[in-house]
C-alpha cells in the first residue's frame, strides 16, 4: 500500500486552464511526486515539479497531435541531413537535487547522442539532458516550465505554441534566449515546419509526412540543408 505523506500545509488547488485539463498542487513532496509518477504514467496525465509546487495537466488532442507530429519531423530531418539521434519520447526528467521535474511532449539526444546510445535508465546527475526539447503550449501552464527546463540543463527548447515555433537555448546565467535559428539544425528555416502541423482533411498523416520530406529535400537541392 502506497501511503502519501501529509504536507506541510494543506494543498491548494489552482482553477483549471480551458482547453486542456490543468491543476496545480502546493506543498508535495518529493517523494509524493515520485509516488504518483508511478501512479499516473499508465494514465497520460502530464506532470511538472517545480519545488513542491505540482502541475497535473491532460493533453488535448490538439497537443497530442502538434507534439507527436512536431517530432516526427525532428526525425525526417535528421534522417535527411544523415544526424545521428536518440529519441526520448515524453519520458519523465527528475533531478530531487534541483526539487524539479518535467515530461516534454517529445526530446531527443543528437549532440550526445553516443553517450546515450544503448542505455535503458537515464540518470541526470550522471547522463546528460536531451539536446533538444519539445514543448507544445496551446494552453499555458500554470508553472514556469521554462524554469525547470533551465534547471535540468537542457539547452534547447522548441516552443509550438498553434502558429509559430520558438527557439529558445539556454545562456549561461540559466535563462533562455528565443533566437532565429536552431542551434542543432541552423540548416533549416523551423518556419517552413509550421503548415505541416497544421490539420489537413484532405491531406492524411503519412502524406503529410511525405510531403515534409520532400520539402526538406528541396531544401538540401536549394543549398539551404547543407551542413553547418
């Protein structure tokens, strides 16, 4: 049996967001959260911890789709431009020596992808955070995620929030910077990504997947996807 601690004061509930179901919870403790990220992973319910302060949040199907189709593209591109890549899924990244805790919508070990290569359990005080980070936000959330990205180390986040894609590398002093291009594919204008994740209903997922392929090709012929 699973018992949860009392916390030091008692939880406080913030109002959902519209769109997608969003709460927050005050006062948890670490073991508290662990405990429920075991409880909840089958479930889908999203979590971010952020010094005892807990978002649980349930993705729409909008946010599924943007962040599922957003990096399958992370993929086609890498694919195209012959990058080694490691995927990470929404996988759970916790460190209890930062109290922070966060699951992308996608992420992906490119630069580091050798270190990581092979391995089934990732530990952040020793492995190093995902390259790249997705983050779909077609609701905002209630916790700075931003904040917690930059606690964990992960230098770049894409940001999609239903009509542009943000790039954002972490600065030395801990906060990130929106930039042009991306760091990991300064290669290809992330613009041009954007009607892709739109939904088509003449067009189905695959043929979109296709057709992004192509453009990314044409982007290759046109000297636009050569090698930094």
């Amino acid at each position: 049996m699973i018992v949860l601690e009392r916390p030091a004061a008692p939880a406080r509930v913030t109002p959902i967001a519209p769109e997608e179901q969003r709460l927050v919870l005050y006062n948890v403790g670490w073991e508290t959260y662990e405990r429920l990220c075991e409880l909840l992973e089958p479930t889908g319910v999203r979590m971010t911890y952020d010094s005892g302060s807990l978002e649980l949040m349930s993705p729409s199907r909008r946010h599924e789709r943007y962040g599922h189709t957003l990096g399958r593209c992370v993929e086609v591109i890498a694919e195209e431009l012959d990058v080694a890549l490691e995927p990470g899924g929404k996988m759970t990244f916790r460190r209890r020596d930062v109290a922070r805790g966060i699951e992308p919508d996608d992420c992906f070990w490119i630069a580091h992808e050798a270190e990581i290569r092979g391995k089934e359990e990732i530990d952040l005080t020793c492995d190093p955070p995902p390259d790249l980070f997705i983050e779909v936000e077609v609701t905002h959330s209630l916790l700075d995620r931003l904040a917690t990205c930059a606690a964990l180390c992960i230098p770049e986040v894409w940001r999609f929030d239903g009509e542009q894609i943000i790039v954002l590398c972490l600065r030395p002093d801990g906060t990130y910077q929106e930039v042009e291009r991306s760091p990991t594919f300064p290669q290809i204008d992330l613009n041009g990504i954007v009607p892709f994740l739109k939904p088509d209903p003449h067009r189905d997922y695959l043929t979109t997947i296709r057709e992004f392929r192509e453009w990314v090709r044409d982007q290759i012929r046109k000297g636009n996807g050569h090698r930094a």
